[in-house]
C-alpha cells in the first residue's frame, strides 16, 4: 500500500465511525449477546460520514475550517482520546496528570487532523464498510469490530475498530488498517521525543507543527 493511501484511511477510520449508541452490558458473558449492535451503529454513522463528506465536498475544499469542525465534531463523539494517549504515551504517561494527558492527546488528534483532513475529500465513488464480526477483546477490555472499507476498483481493505464501553457508550481507543495499529504506529514513533522532553513539550511541538504525528525521522511519513 502506497503511503499516502495508508495515511488517507487512517483519517477517514478515525473521522468515519460514530459508536456512540452501542449501550455496554456489565457482564463479560452479555458482551456477545451484544454483537451485532456495535457492528451496526459502525457502518450506520459511517454510512452517515460518508455521504456527508460526499454531499459537502465542494464546501470543505473551499472552507477547510468547516471540514476540521466537522471532523473534530465526529472525533468527539466517537473516539475516546484520552485512553488512547494514555496506551501510546505508555511508561511515559505514568505518574502524569490528566491534564497533561489531554494536552498531549488533543496535540496528537489535532495534528493529524490538520495534515491529512484533506485527505477524506479525496475518496471519491462513495466508499463504503462491510461488517464481518464483533468479537470480545482479552481481558474484559471491550470488543475489537472488523469491518472492509469497499471502493470501486479496489480490493477491500480491513479496517478494525478497537472499542471500550466508556459510561455505557461504545467508544473507539484504537484502529487498525491491515493490521497496522493506531496506537502501536505512534507510540513508536513518540517514544524517543518523549524519554528526551517530555510530555508538554511534545505536545508543544505537536502544536507548532516542529513534530509530525505520522512522520518518521527524516522527514518521511510512516506508512506500509
């Protein structure tokens, strides 16, 4: 898979599914009972993005502050942000404060935004997801839904989602694009930056743009 490729279905698995209205149960044993609910709230919201960003297309190309609202809208009620800065920061967000958690979490999703929003407007021919299965992740930690992303002309593409219920409401905390991982990708990547500077300062250079999330040392963009 090209790079860019890569990093355009990283922005459209983050923005593209909404699993807000998936109610948790308690127990381990009705996490399966569950299955298809999830699954389907997925490819519904994404369906729902989608045809969004087909509808307003002309309008974000021109006003790329609409798409980043737009998209920033979505990524607040579906991607539970603080958890997922937490399994990138790993050892380093030990011992560190929810506001700095934040910070660096709102950096991160910020950055990545502002880099490759663009890349949504330019799937053209009304991609698609597929459902294939829901299945419980180890540990009671929540449920890992397997979707295909369908374009015309290509071979379908899996696209994961790793979900943990977060006040009785499905949120995504990782994704996973032919098996390259979200969280993995950039806790690699961070984790010479922050042993060096710590967690403010990364996030500040996140925010000035002096750090690329995505992007490895020498100024290339991580991919397959």
């Amino acid at each position: 898979m090209k790079i860019r490729l890569t990093t355009s279905l990283l922005a459209v698995a983050l923005a593209a599914a909404t699993p807000a209205l998936a109610l948790a149960q308690n127990a381990p044993a009705a996490a399966a009972t569950s299955n298809g609910a999830a699954t389907r709230t997925v490819i519904d919201t994404s369906t729902r993005i989608l045809t969004t960003l087909e509808q307003r297309r002309a309008e974000f190309r021109k006003n790329p502050t609409a798409l980043r609202q737009f998209i920033d809208g979505e990524l607040n009620k579906s991607f539970d942000r603080d958890y997922a800065a937490r399994l990138v920061l790993g050892l380093h967000g030990r011992g560190a404060s929810d506001a700095d958690i934040k910070l660096f979490a709102d950096a991160m999703a910020d950055n990545l935004m502002q880099r490759y929003g663009d890349a949504l407007l330019e799937f053209e021919g009304k991609p698609t997801f597929r459902g294939k299965s829901e299945s419980a992740l180890p540990g009671n930690r929540g449920v890992v839904v397997a979707t295909e992303l369908l374009r015309p002309g290509n071979d379908p593409t899996p696209v994961d989602y790793l979900m943990r219920n977060v006040d009785g409401v499905w949120k995504i905390f990782d994704v996973r694009i032919e098996g390259i991982s979200y969280v993995q990708t950039f806790k690699t990547q961070f984790d010479a930056p922050l042993r060096q500077k710590g967690i403010a300062e990364v996030a500040k250079e996140l925010r000035d743009g002096t750090l690329q999330a995505g992007q490895q040392a020498g100024g290339k963009s991580s991919g397959k």
